[in-house]
C-alpha cells in the first residue's frame, strides 16, 4: 500500500516546523580494520547533544544492499517510494541542471557526435568536444522550431545536453538512436508505445533541423537522443503531507529532485552560513525545510576521508543556528552512505537522528554509525521516515477507530 | 505477499497451548527528559524473570510512525495485514458494542436527530440526548419489519445507536443520510455501485417507518444514518492458523474485534483475576488464548503516569497465574503504545516480550522499551507475531523442500 494513501487521509495540520537536515553521503567506513568512519571520528558536539535528546537508527535508502544514485536516494528521504517512482534518465539530466520539469514535458539526454561523409557515425561523442566549444553550439540549436511544441536545449558539459519538449500529447517512451557503434548511422527515433508516437515525430523533425543547423560544424555535426522520459508522476508534499515545503540547497541536482515532489526552491545559497540565513528568512513561511550540504558525498567520492571528516563538522556547526530557530522536529540523515574507502555511494545504512519533545529517546549521547546500530528507530527503510517526522510533529492523525 | 497463504500452507497441529497477554496501548515515554517510561517504572518481577527466560523485541502496529486504533492495532496483533483489512465505521461501531456480525451483515451507525415542521434538520444530535431517554426510544426502533432482511437494533450512548441488517445480497457501500448541515433534509440513502442497490432500498425502508415511529418524539423525531458497512471479509484463526482460538475479555470492543477473526468470546470476567479464573476453565479447550487488559491504555489516555504504572504493575501480577498453567508460548505485548505524556495512541512501538522453550533468549532481564530495543526480536512489525507464536509452538512447518 502507497503510504501517501495513509498520509493524505491522516494529516493533520497544526503549527508545527520539521526541519531535515541531509548530509549527503553521510554514512562511511573506517579506513582500517578497528578503526572509527568518518562521521565517529569527527568532532561533532552539537550532533551528540541532539543524539543524548534525541533518537538515532538507521536509514536504508531502498533496501538492504541497494546503493542509490542521488534520485532514489532522496526520494526514500522524501517519503516517495523509490522503486515506484523512478526518474528517467532524461528527467534524471534535466533535473540535475536544474531544469524544472512541468509534467507532461519530455526531456531527452543528447550527445553531439560526428558524422563522416557517408553519414555513419565517425565518433559518438564528437572527440569529447570541451564545454566552452559545445555549449554555443547547443544554444543554437534553440533555433529550432517545430509547431505546437515548446523548445529547451540546455548545454551540460562536453559533448552533452538536454533537450526538453512541452506540449500536448507527449510521452516518454521512444527508443535511443544512439546505435552504441560506429561506421553505421544514426537511427530514427521510434515510439514504443502509441502514446509516444508525437514524441517521435516530434523528435524526427528536431533531428531533421538539427542536421542542417549542424553540418557545417567539424566536430559536433550531429547528435544522438537517449533517455527519453516523461517528468514522474509525484503527487507534491502540500497534497500528500500537507505541508508547505522549502528546500534550502547549493547545487542544482538537489534543487531539481526537490521541485519534483513540489517543494518550493528559496534562496541562492553557496555555503551551508547563507543557507541558515535563508532558513532564517524563510521560516514563517513554510512548515518543512529540506537542506542540503553536499560536501560529505564529494568528499568521500574523492576518497579523501579527512576532509570529509572536516565537512562532517562544518555540518556539526550549523546545527545551533537551526536549534536557535526552535524546530518541533530537527532530523538529520543522508540519502546514502560515501565512504572516502569505497569512493562511492554504497548501500550501507545511513545513520539518523530526529529529536522532538515526543521522540522515545534511546541511551545513546553520541551520533555515529556504531551507536545508531542500537538505537531506538532501530534499522527502517528510508520511505518511512517522513512518516515518523510527521507523527513527531503531531501532524498525523491515529489510523482508524 | 498474504502471510496467511504460508500459514494455511504449513500449519501443522499439536497440542501447544499459545497465550497472546495483550496490555492495551502498554508503550510509554518518560515524562521528562532522562525519565524512564511506566513499564519501566512499574516493579514488575514477573515480567522481568520472563524477560530472562525470554526474548524481547519492538512491534510495529503498522508501519513506522503509524498510530492506530483499536482495530488496526488489534488485527496487526492477530497476524491480519491492518492496511489490507479495514474496517469501516459502521462495522467498528457495532463490533465495539460487541455486537457479532455475521459475513453478509452490514452495519450503520446512526444518529437521532431533530426535525423541524418543514422536515429539515433543526439539530444534527437531537439535543445530545442522554443514554437514558435514547436507549428506549432505539429499541423501539425494533418494530421495523422488512420481509427478508433480519433486523437489529442496538443503542450505544446519548444520540447514538447501530442499525445491522441481515439477508441476502447486501453490501455496504451506500452514502450517508446526514447532510453534515442544519436547515436542510436528512439524504435519501444512495448505492454507491449495483451491489448496494438493495441495502440502499432497505435503508429506505427503515427510514420511513422510522419516520413514522418517531414522529412524535419531542426531540428524537428522526434519524440518520452514516458510516454503512459490511463486514470485513476476514479468514478465521481455525482457518488460517488451525487454532481454536478463545478471547478472554471485559470490553465488547475486543470481544467484537475477536469474534470477526472467528475466536470464541468465553466467559463474563470483569477483572484480571476473574480473567484468569476463566482461562484455567478453558484451558483444555482451546490452543489460542488471546487476554485483555484495558487499563494500561486507558490511563494512558487519561495521562495519569502513576495511574498506568500501578495498572502494569497488575498485569504483571497475573503472569503466576498464566505460568502455572504451562503454556508452550507466552507472548506480552500491547496493540499500539499510549503514554501518559501524549494522553493518546501513538506511533512508538510496544515492547513485546516472547517465551518459549525454542525461543532464542537475549540477555536482558528485564522488560521496557529500552531493553527491548536491544532485544532479539529486533523491530518487527505485528503482523509477523503469529508467525514466531505458531512455529515457536511447533505449529508451523517448513517452507519449501
């Protein structure tokens, strides 16, 4: 059963404020046999002040031994059941460079590539032609124009960009033309289903005018379509939970995968200090603010353990400036663990904490991955969080008689 | 997956005895920071030396940060899915006066209500009518006769009373007659598809001959009718477990919530002691006892902590009684967590506690919600309680060669 079928039965509203608070990446390892991760070895007083309060577990972002990439990972977060609602890879791109999908847009991956005299592909990704050349190049593909259809192509990087179609009768099922080889040529775009067959035609003419406007280019002079996918069909936070959501975030990616479940984008932060300053400016108007601090996932994708230990305690030190502000419900977690050694995401569960004046507090006076083992939320998977944020903030009515 | 396709699948039959002691809404938080909760406040040996014998664990009436009624919470406990079963309004009205609805039936929970000359709704509760004068003028109500369809009618507190109709080909999904409005008719009662045609033209039915029978009552001189509903649908303990099963009650809400699972209501007890008394008359008829003791959750609701401490206290005094009669599984749990601090049901899962003499013991001796959430059983939602009651019995067989 869709939990957001519960949800919007038994909200409750009230003028409560939940605040959660994603490191991303948060959950590590330790380096060496016996040792401490990243986040135990860290300083981290303000986390353990809120742990001796509060109640900590951990978090499986889908299930066990699943590593999300970003969108499963704070959809969990989100409450949004990531193996119900998968982004597209399309809409994965576009959502990534911050572009805010409008349901029933399609957005499509592109890669420029070469073409030799006979038409077949000389090289799939135009020689990894760099940004600086590759981006006027896709901005001159805005002149384009097909009837009926509204246009975006936004440049990514090297030989990549997006391409976004709005208009009626749109779907997402189209087949890549990308014919992962060379020496033969592109394919046409074909729909899959019946519902897809306008995005075909629609894209057919975008190639057909991007041909021409591409020809004369030594590199770059054609592109390829993958991923077509239609925005995901989510419900938005005010509908299932009832709440007026911001989401407080530096990098684009977070931004998008936020709009996707209707939060409100607020302020143009760049350090973790001007985001509580946006928290600050934004807190009457919203009942939920999502933060994002990014820099315990690069970190640890860098493999660079003591330096996400030191963001892990610039994540430590914002946490006065959201108690300052009196919260109903403060959580901090991560949509996934990065140990610095794995150098990626994992599937490790993820600790979390969430304090409020009605949480059952466990024993522990520490944040960490060895006490969250034992704590009171016990291991849950991350779905099921918003749920326990929520009822923390008495926001959630009893379920049935 | 249904769980009970496994049970039905591989139940096996002996002659353990399984007791389920059910301390309603036995979950607690401290009343203030560092505190510890009622259950772990109460002194309560008995509970303690089972703890040491035993293992202890967490169960999740529903889902994390859920907060269920009676029934959700009591049906989790009896292994049926919460969220797949419901029962709806009519049904739990009935069922909480104790009535024993029969598949087919459906019942309606109605309310008196006072006409004015023109025939519109003058007070949606006629006056809040007390008990006293209500009572008699609902029984009344009995003289409707409606060829093929049985007919019940059972008052319940000040303007409320229950309708149950009986016969053939009756469904429960029919509109309420109450326009939530005064100055305005009572409705017609509507099908909400074909399957209800015929409930709705009973409903009809009643309507005006209640019309008739109350028209010169002062205050009480109609009726609506609201929350039409069958019964649930749900598969027998003998059935799906091969248990005879008995409920050892004092209130019809549990008495009712047993019997729609097929367990036997026996006895008449109206204390912990004579509940007891009644077990040893049953013992050497039934596999399956489920015993219920309100006064955890009602003092809970009442917010009196030293209230609920005594009533834990007293529950823990019955377990001699329980052991002296040898039961292969003895499982203490709650149906939902009510602490006094809340003065309602929460969401915080309820230490249970398992004994048997296969059960894997954790090395707790004592029982609380601290200790158990280090228990063995780990967190577990209460719809898997059955599971561990019936193999740790030895009632359940392999799955799978």
């Amino acid at each position: 059963m869709d939990m957001h079928t519960l949800t919007r039965d038994l909200m409750a509203k009230n003028q409560s404020k939940i605040v959660m608070l994603v490191g991303d990446g948060l959950g590590g390892l330790p380096m060496t046999p016996g040792g401490k991760t990243e986040l135990e070895t860290a300083s981290t007083p303000n986390l353990d002040a809120l742990a001796t309060k509060g109640v900590q577990g951990l978090s499986i972002p889908v299930k066990p031994g699943i590593a999300p990439g970003s969108g499963p990972g704070h959809l969990g977060l989100f409450g949004y059941d990531p193996l119900r609602y998968q982004i597209g890879r399309g809409a994965l791109e576009a959502t990534g460079i911050g572009f805010q999908m409008q349901p029933g847009d399609v957005a499509i991956r592109c890669n420029f590539c070469t073409l030799d005299a006979q038409g077949n592909i000389a090289d799939r990704r135009a020689g990894r032609i760099p940004t600086e050349e590759s981006a006027p190049i896709a901005i001159s593909l805005r002149a384009i124009k097909i009837p009926g259809i509204e246009i975006f192509v936004e440049p990514v990087k090297e030989h990549r960009f997006v391409v976004v179609f709005r208009g009626e009768g749109l779907s997402g099922d189209v087949k890549d033309t990308d014919p992962q080889a060379t020496g033969v040529p592109p394919l046409d775009p074909v729909a899959e289903n019946p519902a897809s067959q306008k995005t075909a035609e629609v894209a057919k003419e975008f190639l057909r005018q991007a041909r021409e406007l591409l020809k004369d280019q030594p590199k770059a002079n054609f592109h390829t379509m993958r991923g077509f996918a239609s925005r995901p069909d989510m419900p938005s936070y005010l509908e299932v939970y009832g709440l007026r959501a911001a989401a407080i975030a530096v990098y684009p990616m977070y931004k998008g995968l936020a709009s996707l479940v209707g939060m409100d984008i607020v302020g143009d932060a760049t350090t973790l200090d001007e985001q509580m300053q946006v928290l600050r400016d934004n807190w009457d108007k919203y009942d939920f603010f999502f933060i994002h601090f990014k820099y315990t996932d690069s970190t640890g994708e860098d493999g660079n353990f003591a330096e996400k230990v030191a963001r892990t305690e610039q994540l430590d030190a914002c946490i006065p400036a959201i108690n300052a502000l009196g919260p109903d419900v403060l959580i901090v977690t991560g949509d996934h663990s990065t140990p610095a050694y794995l150098k990626s995401h994992s599937w490790h569960p993820v600790p979390t904490l969430l304090v409020s004046d009605c949480c059952r507090p466990d024993p522990h006076t520490s944040f960490g991955e060895t006490t969250a083992i034992t704590g009171g939320l016990g291991q849950f998977e991350a779905q099921y969080l918003m749920l326990l944020a929520l009822s923390n903030a008495g926001r959630l009515g009893k379920f049935g008689a």
